[in-house]
C-alpha cells in the first residue's frame, strides 16, 4: 500500500512499523510532525513531549538500555542541548535499537543558525544516516533501528528542512512487534565515569566495525555511467536534485555519511575525469575525500556553502542555463513579513516595554517578532534561554535597565538554572514570563505550563509564580496579558523593585485548539463616534483595516475580543458587536 | 513535456496549502508520481506561503522544488503573492492565474501606497498568459470569501490532464462534510468562469 507522506510522517510510519515503544523530543522546526504524527496516528508507540531535548534524550536512552526500541526528535541546535548526553552514549553503547533524529535547516528558514550535525556526529562517533526522499524516511527509520542494534550504537538520522517538509509517495507496511531486550545491572558498561577506560576502547571498536560496514552496506549505493567524464558523490534531498539536473551523471549515493568509506570513493573517483561533491551544508563529505587525497573533486567553490540547495542553484553553478529573476523593475515587490496574530497576547507586553525604553533581552518563541517594526523592542536574542543570562550580563556591564521576557515553554526548557544563578549571584534581574501555556511558535504544543500531555490528558500544570518564588525571587506578579495599562505599570514596579523579580503576563495563545473553538464575540466600530484618530491602528491588529472612508474595520470572524483596541479608543468608539445591536 | 510543476502563492491563513494539497491528491489518485513542498518563514500567519506541487505519468518526479521558468502554471491568491512567484511561470507554455484581491501587508509602512495595484497588466505586458479571475467575489456570492482558494482551483483543473471525477472524489474525501457543498459549488463556479 502507498501512502502520500510528509517526510516526517514517513519516519513516523517507519518507526511504528519498526515496533518502537518509546518516543520523547521537544517541538522545534522542522521536526516537530514526527511525534504529532506518532500522538494523533500512531500512539502505541509511547511518545511524549519532554521539558527539553536533553531531558527528552536521557529519557530516550533510558528506555532503550532498558530494552526497548527508541525514537527521540529534536531540530539540530535541539542536539546541542542533548549533547552532554548525546556524546557519551556511545561508550556503554544501547540494548534496543535507539534513532535520533537531527532535523537541520540549511536556508535557516525556522532556525538560529546553519549548523551541519554531521559534524557533532563526527565528535560523538555516532553513525549518521541521510535519507533523500519519504520514501527512505521511512525505510532508513527501520533500518536505523536495525543498525543500532546490530552495532549496539545510538543512530543519528539526519533530515533536513526539505526532507522533513516535502511530501512523495511512501511503499507502507504494518507494525512489527519487537521483543524487550533483557536490561542487566552492568555497572561496567553503564557507569561510564567510574570504567571510563574500559569502555573507551570499545568505542573504536565499534567504529572501526562501522567503517567495514559502510564500504558494503545498501545505504550506499553506485549508479555507473558509460560517459565516464563527469561523476556526482551526493547525499540527502541533494541526490534527487543531481537526478533531475544531471540525468546522465555517474553518481556515488551516500546513505550513510558517517563512519564514510574510503574504499569506495576512492574506487568511484577512480572511474571519472571530475568528480562533484554535492552535498548540503558544509563540505563534510568533501574535506573527507581531500583528506583521502582525492584531487580530481569539484565542491564547495561552484556550489556555495550558504543556504539551501535546488535544481535551479546546481544549474547556475554548473553553468548550465541561469534561470529567470523575480520581477522586480517595474513592481515594487514589497516583503510581507511575518507577524504575531490577531489578538495575540505578547502585543501589549512590546508596546509597554518601547514605551518603557528599555533594553530587551529577548529569547527563542514568537516574540522574537518583537525585535521587527512596529515594535522594534527586543535587542538580542540567541538560543533556547539566553534572554535571562544576557540580561545578568548586560547588568554587569553596566546596562541595568535590562529587561529579560521568555515564553512559558521556553522558560522550563532552559530558563529554570539562570534564573536560580540570577538570585544567587544577587542580580537585579527583571523577568517578563510569557505565559501563553503553550510551545506557540512551532504550533501550540502541550508542555507542563499548559495542564495537558502530548495525548491530550490532564496533568499536574506548573505553578509557575510559586516556582519562581522558591528560587527566592523577592516580587512575583500576574497581569492579565490584554491589559495593556496594568501591564505597562507592573512591568515599571518590577524594573523599580530592589532584588529579582518576575511579572507573568498571562493569556492563553490563540493557537489552540480549545481558544480557537470557544464562541467570541468580535468589537465593531462605530463610525458615529469614532474621530479617525488612527489609536486602534497603533495596536497593529492585523484584523483591523480601513474602509474607504478611512474608518477602522474589524474583520469579524478573525477579532478573537481581546480588548487592546477598545482599550485605547479614546471615544468608545470600539464595542462589543452586541452591544452595539 | 512531462513533469507538472505548478506553484501555489498566498499569504497564510488563505489556503493555498489546501488547494495544493486536493492537486497533489488528485495527481495521486490519477496514477501520478507527485511530490509536493511547502516553503514558508519565521511564522505562517500572514507571512507569504509558497507551496510547489509536481506531477508526472512516465517517469519519477525527482526534485519537489520548481526552478524558476518551468512551472506550468502559477496559482496566486492574492496579488502581491502572484507577483513574487511570477517568475516560477514557464514564459512560452505556462499560465499565471491571479486572484483579483489585494491584501495590503500590515506591517510595511506606506504599503498601500507602494502595494502592486497593477501587477496582472504589469505581467501581461511582459508578454506571459495571465487569467485574473474574480475569485474572492465569487466564493463571498457563494457566502463565505475563504473559499476562493477553490474557485481558482477549479479553473486551474481546467488545464490539468486530471479526470474530472477524479477531482471531484478528492475534494468529497478531503473537504469535512460541513463545508462541501459550498466548496463544490466553488469549485464548480471557478471551472465555470474558464469556459
């Protein structure tokens, strides 16, 4: 039977059908639909949402020497949180067969930074394996699970943004129950510190035995050609761009990009008169043949280090025909660049804090928008909990009108240790939580601010206020987040407040499904009253526009009532459609 | 030619991805290799959205990305978006179908000054085949504007080599029972305006 996938639903599939029984991951673009996937089609597989990508990975690695076969997902800067566990995993090595997957983003569409995890792989003596469409998604799942058994390795399997984000026709098969593995008390394969010396050799070993694998292993795979004047050594969704652009190329396929094969590349580019390494992201493969002393290669110099790949880039470079440019002359072809929602809480909280004029130290979630018109009023912004750091920091240098704001799911997956430093090192620290219960930028996830699990089901919601005042944080407060005076005022007592401290600005995000199905009731503008002042178009909603009269318009069925325009209407020109009835 | 690349532009919230899902359904359904990819940045919500659809009887369709000047038809929503994609259109063989609406992007200052009110003249006098179509006037008459995604997607399947049952059994598969009349009223209309 074929089914037509998201790359991620094929891994989904894959690892259902492989009998896996554990699933945990942290939501992150893009490789957020492999476990919603798992929640809504597939949940014997056991999948959960984890505090972060660490927690989620340790988990992981739980359950797999507890015998169990074991998926953990995570985008790739997720891998550098897990990292601590991630690179010593392999020196007692895993029971059941465990996959994690590392979702890179070459074209950084959804992400910090372009990091190619190949290369921490390549710290961590983690086997990688790199699908080229659905299809292998799913099959490479399986085989992942396989080969992590075979080797007792965790497998690293490697997507990026568009393999996770495409969809093909996927071959599908049924679950395949797979039998526990016996878990024994082994002191001197799992407590790695104490018998580091015993199992440090054995992470060669296992490596080495890696390496004779990958020079024969189907990952890997040899497409001769007769003219033997060009031949292409690829990897990932690159393959599929060398078939459409290059149809009469010899290719080397790589399935597996590390432990890599020195064999067979130097067999492959024995056999042609240039050799093209085309691979997304860095040069990993490509500095491996230079290494090997390979000479007759073309790489990184005409194809680019930057940005995501396509037909059309390999094209250019290969001079084979530039394709057409935008139209640009005579249009002016604006940019629509994203914004927060209608309605959304985290409007009030930037207009208060550039009223405020102060410095923000931002952290990763939709309120990055804040640092873009209108607002303009975050000013840095790095990793997954940095906003509550760098505002420590800035403190130190002198800027003590910093003011820190990180959202709910963010703050419990890396804002919890820096906000006990901050008391501890005796801090001035302003926190502004954004409380919306939810992991809003990649799609309103659960986590343990929202009271519910991946499943659905109810569970103890962190009291968040009472969690920052046992780290000793002397003023905690709760605003409602629509309320944009009392925002403005709480967050000026905060800054004033002698010692840390913390407002919540609280409001569900209007993202989930339980907000997005609750009956509302829009505000209409009456024209009689209003003076075309422009205030409501200061909020920047974007459900208010002009009418040809130049009045506000609220579209009805976007207003979610969330009160800021009414708010700041100076003649109360703003009202509840029934009221106005 | 054998390989169908057709390029869905909107801004989210539109519903270009639907329409090009119910193609790449139908492509399916009709025996099709298809691939389909969506492209979009920080946030969907208002942002541009592209989607690229591919479709192919012969042979495996390889890439799921369009190249600029290939597609045989670009499918905007809206005008600005149909502009930004424009060049995606094969210039000898394609089709560029353009909603006649105008979402003013909120967030860029003067925009409705600087907005493309002209962009479907502006393309026809580069000499590409350009059918603007009242869309979104359509789908309100109907009784609901969101359905213009798909009025337009039944004038593109005008030009698809998609049987029309076939058309119609994806949208009755795929569309929840609420919504289906009027979107197969929608989808009649769009075909309609092509004849």
């Amino acid at each position: 039977m074929r089914e037509f996938l998201l790359g991620n639903e094929a891994i989904a599939r894959g690892a259902w059908e492989a009998g896996v029984k554990f699933v945990s991951g942290y939501p992150g673009t893009p490789s957020t639909e492999i476990i919603e996937t798992l929640a809504m089609r597939f949940p014997e597989t056991n999948p959960r949402w984890s505090a972060n990508e660490k927690v989620a990975f340790e988990e992981g690695m739980g359950a797999a020497i507890g015998g169990l076969r074991v998926l953990v997902t995570m985008k790739h800067v997720g891998l550098n949180v897990a990292a601590d566990a991630f690179m010593v995993f392999p020196y007692s090595g895993t029971n059941g067969g465990f996959v994690v997957i590392s979702a890179d983003d070459p074209g950084m569409h959804s992400s910090q930074n372009e990091q190619d995890n190949r290369y921490l792989a390549r710290v961590g003596k983690v086997p990688v394996l790199e699908p080229s469409d659905a299809q292998e998604c799913h099959d490479f799942m399986i085989a992942g699970l396989e080969l992590s058994e075979q080797f007792k390795s965790p497998v690293m399997l490697r997507t990026t943004t568009r393999l996770a984000h495409h969809k093909g026709l996927v071959e599908v098969g049924e679950r395949r129950e797979v039998e526990k593995k016996e878990f024994v008390r082994d002191a001197k394969r799992f407590s790695v510190p104490i018998y580091r010396l015993i199992r440090r050799p054995e992470v060669e070993k296992t490596l080495n035995a890696l390496t004779d694998y990958a020079e024969t292993c189907s990952f890997n795979r040899m497409e001769h050609n007769d003219n033997k004047s060009i031949g292409v050594v690829t990897s990932g969704i690159a393959y599929q761009y060398v078939k459409e652009v290059m149809p009469n190329a010899g290719v080397l396929r790589l399935g597996m990009t590390f432990p890599l094969p020195a064999n067979l590349l130097r067999e492959f580019c024995s056999q042609y008169e240039t050799v093209y390494v085309i691979e997304e992201g860095e040069p990993f493969i490509e500095e491996y043949m230079r290494n090997l002393g390979i000479t007759n290669l073309k790489g990184k110099e005409i194809f680019g280090l930057i940005g995501e790949y396509s037909p059309g880039r390999l094209r250019s470079a290969l001079a084979l025909g530039d394709p057409p440019k935008p139209f640009t002359e005579q249009v002016n072809l604006i940019p629509r660049p994203p914004m927060m929602c209608v309605g959304c809480g985290h409007r009030t909280v930037f207009a208060a804090l550039k009223q405020l004029k102060v410095t923000v130290s931002g952290d990763i979630g939709c309120y990055t928008m804040g640092a873009l018109p209108p607002y303009e009023a975050e000013h840095t912004t790095f990793c997954m909990g940095a906003s509550i750091g760098v505002a420590v920091g800035l403190e130190q240098a002198g800027h003590e009108d910093t003011v820190a704001i990180i959202g709910d799911s963010t703050f419990i997956h890396s804002g919890i240790p820096p906000l006990i430093d901050a008391v501890y090192n005796k801090s001035q620290l302003t926190l502004v939580i954004l409380d919306n219960s939810a992991t809003g930028m990649t799609g309103s996830q659960q986590n343990p601010a929202s009271g519910k699990n991946l499943l659905g089901e109810e569970t103890p919601k962190l009291d968040l206020e009472a969690f920052c005042r046992a780290t000793g944080v002397g003023s905690v407060e709760v605003v409602d987040t629509w309320q944009r005076k009392e925002i403005v005022n709480t967050i000026r007592r905060a800054i004033a407040y002698k010692g840390p401290s913390v407002v919540i600005a609280r409001g569900p995000c209007n993202q989930l499904p339980e907000i997005k199905k609750r009956h509302v009731i829009p505000f209409i503008v009456e024209e009689e009253l209003c003076t075309k002042c422009d205030a409501c178009f200061k909020v920047w909603c974007p459900a208010i526009t002009r009418t040809e009269q130049n009045f506000p318009v609220i579209a009805a069925n976007e207003c979610t009532s969330c009160t800021v325009c009414a708010q700041v209407c100076p003649t109360d020109a703003i009202k509840l459609a029934e009221a106005f009835a | 030619m054998n390989t169908y690349s057709l390029m869905f532009a909107g801004v989210g919230g539109q519903g270009s991805l639907l329409i090009a899902e119910l193609t790449s359904l139908a492509a399916v359904s009709a025996g099709y290799d298809t691939k389909q990819t969506e492209v979009h940045g920080v946030s969907q919500r208002g942002g541009s959205v592209e989607t690229h659809v591919r479709f192919d009887r012969v042979a495996k369709v390889h890439s799921p990305i369009i190249t600029p000047g290939e597609a045989f038809a670009v499918i905007g929503l809206e005008k600005l978006e149909a502009l930004r994609f424009a060049h995606y259109v094969d210039p000898k063989n394609g089709t560029i179908f353009i909603n006649d609406h105008e979402l003013i992007p909120a967030s860029v200052a003067d925009a409705e000054k600087i907005y493309p009110h002209e962009t479907v003249e502006y393309l026809k006098s580069m000499g590409l085949r350009v059918i603007a179509l009242p869309a979104s006037k359509l789908a309100r008459d109907l009784g609901d504007g969101r359905m213009a995604n798909v009025v337009l997607l039944g004038a593109l399947s005008t030009i698809l080599p998609i049987p029309q049952d076939v058309w119609e059994k994806t949208i009755k598969h795929r569309i929840p029972a609420k919504y289906l009349e009027g979107n197969l009223k929608a989808y009649q209309a769009g075909k309609e305006m092509m004849s």
